[in-house]
C-alpha cells in the first residue's frame, strides 16, 4: 500500500526525489532491492545531493558486494553530512554488517573523535563496541566503550552488545547474566535471547539455552 501511494505522488511530482527515496524505503522493506535501486537512482538524478539517498544507496551496493560505488556513495555523502551528523557512525555500522570492521572503525572513530561532548556520544561507543564485539577484537576496549555507553543510556541494546564482548572473552556467566538484564528491560529482544541461548549452551545449560533459542 505504501508503494503505490508513493507511485501516486510519483505521477504527481515525477522530480521529486524525496518520493522515490520514500518508495525505494518502502521497496526495501518489501524485498524488492532491484525496484528500490532504480528508485534511488531516480532520486538522485532529480538531487545529486540527497544525503539520505545517497546513504541508502551506499548501503544496498554494499549487499550486493559492489564496495567501490557504495564507498563512492558514503563518502558523497559524508562530505554533505552537517557537522553534528550521526552518518559516519550509521556508515561505519553498514561496514560492519557487510564484514568490513576497518572501515567500519575508522568512519566510527573519525566521528567520536570530533564529538567528545556530542548528545549522541552513547550511540557512537555503543556502535564501536558492537564492530569490536563482531569482529573479536580489541574485546578490553570494547567492553570499555560499552561501559561508557551505559554510563551515559541504560539501553537494553547496548546491554547486548556489551553481552557479546564477555562471551567473545569467554566471560560466559558473566553474559548469560548481562543479557538477563537486557531481557528484563526489552523481555522480546530477540538478538539478547539468542545470544543469551548461545552462551548458555556453550556452559553445557542446553535445557536453558534451546528454551532462549526457541523463543
């Protein structure tokens, strides 16, 4: 229903580059990445420089692998970004969910590092410790981004986040007991359940961990 009230707007304002970044959204969450790119690219032949198209853009070549138009993309649309932007941390995430960790790091990092006082300061360690807890590295400093985090937002996902460093560390009772915690403040937090399952099963707790898993 949302594609086709875009496509109405569409045939209303056919250069408006604001509908076809919206249908393309909508397109994407249907499962239609092919209709989506080619929203996008409508999108951003009406302006070159919709920052937000140009991200989503990135982010879909990175699925499909092409890695040197999504870089070309992300950088467009870094140098357009304001000052006080989110996008290198949301950039260095997409890196991070196509396996790319230095990039990943390097976007997250350029970004807490221009903003030590940012209001959104907790999300861009939060998103640091997750690309360091995927990776299986750097797990001490992980552990202390996470802990900066939830210092600053008690966040039932970065309580997660910080669950994956202490199992990748082999802390296991530690983790089963930090997602328990994440589970109390989001009970259906799917990733806290499964991870919770997989630490538990890893103890030799498989009653408990197939009961997480399952859920």
């Amino acid at each position: 229903a949302a594609i086709a009230d875009f496509g109405r707007a569409i045939e209303l304002e056919p250069q408006n580059a604001a509908y076809y970044h919206a249908r393309a959204l909508a397109r994407l969450g249907a499962r239609q990445p092919i209709l989506a790119m080619s929203d996008l690219d409508q999108a951003l032949k009406y302006d070159p420089k919709n920052l937000q198209a140009l991200a989503t853009r990135g982010e879909l070549y990175l699925r499909t692998k092409d890695t040197k138009r999504a870089q070309a993309d992300f950088d467009e649309a870094l140098k357009l970004a304001p000052a006080n932007s989110e996008l290198p941390a949301t950039v260095g995430l997409a890196y991070a969910r196509a396996g790319m960790f230095d990039l990943a790091l390097h976007q997250i990092d350029a970004w807490i590092g221009a903003h030590p006082k940012d209001e959104n300061l907790a999300r861009g360690l939060s998103a640091r410790c997750w690309v360091r807890a995927l990776a299986n590295r750097e797990l001490d400093a992980a552990l202390a981004d996470c802990d900066s985090a939830l210092r600053k937002d008690r966040n039932s996902q970065v309580m997660t986040y910080r669950g994956l460093v202490l199992y990748r560390m082999g802390r296991l009772d530690e983790a089963v007991t930090q997602y328990a915690v994440a589970i109390r403040a989001q009970p259906r937090a799917a990733m806290a359940l499964y991870l919770r399952g997989l630490a538990e099963e890893k103890k030799g707790d498989r009653t408990d961990g197939d009961a997480d898993l399952a859920d």
